[in-house]
C-alpha cells in the first residue's frame, strides 16, 4: 500500500489533489484530517542578547555614560 500525504489549503470548501497517474481507474480511499494551528505563544526578548554579553565588562556599566561623556568633552 503505498500512501500520498500532502497538505493543501481548502478554497470554497474544495481541494485539488495531484495524484500519479498510475492510480488512474483504481479505487483510492480519501482520508481528511483537520491539521491543528499551533498557537504561537507571546515570548519574551528577554535575554536575546544574552550570548553577546561580556560579563568582564557587567561592572563598568553603572559609569560607563558618565565616563563617555568625560572622554569627549572633558578637555574643553
């Protein structure tokens, strides 16, 4: 027994189905299966980012802007 499986798109309650040709004058059983929607979940974009962090530099945060604005306006 040799078994088609194919997923199509219902237009206007019908489907159109492309079988071999060698099926042509035998008797086929048609079996219909409603496929489920996977219900995507909201995620978070916590953490992302997580494998670009560098933990060495975690620390330096807290001064960082103040140290960014000391380096390009602190000799004027």
């Amino acid at each position: 027994m040799e078994i088609i499986r194919s997923t199509k798109i219902v237009k206007d309650g019908q489907i159109l189905l492309d079988l071999p040709s060698d099926l042509s004058g035998q008797e086929v059983e048609v079996i219909v299966v409603m496929k489920q929607r996977t219900v995507s979940q909201r995620k978070s974009l916590r953490g992302a980012l997580r494998r670009y962090a560098k933990p060495n530099l975690i620390a330096l945060e807290s001064d960082a802007w103040a140290k960014a604005m000391e380096e390009k306006y602190g000799d004027r």
